[in-house]
C-alpha cells in the first residue's frame, strides 16, 4: 500500500492534535490587532467543541497505532 498500512491512522492523528492544539491556541492567544472584519477573539462555545473532537481523534488514532 502507498506510503504503508497505517497511512489512515497517521493522517487522523496529525489532523486531530492540530485541530486541538490550533484552537487551543486561538482561544489562549487571539490577535493583538485584528484586521477589518475579523473577530477579536475566538467563539468559546465551537472552539470547545474543536478541542474536544479534535483530542478524541488524535486518542483515537494514537490508541489504534499503538494496538497494532
């Protein structure tokens, strides 16, 4: 298979922790100086819920590389 057997795997992980870790760091540190018609901060409430899918996906995908 191209690039091996657990391409699935890998490519679920490396979206799901920047997926968590990138709203993360919007919600810890929003812009200094947003530009016209930008938010001035991240809405709490979805980037929560990025954080969350994003972390059960990276666990997910971590738990099925490490099974085997």
């Amino acid at each position: 298979m191209f690039l091996g057997e657990d391409l699935l795997a890998y490519l679920v992980l490396a979206l799901g922790a920047a997926m968590a870790v990138g709203s993360l760091a919007a919600i810890v540190r929003p812009p200094e100086a947003p530009k016209e018609g930008e938010l001035a901060r991240a809405p709490l409430s979805r980037s929560v819920v990025m954080i969350v899918v994003g972390t059960v996906a990276a666990v997910w995908a971590l738990a099925s590389l490490l099974s085997g």
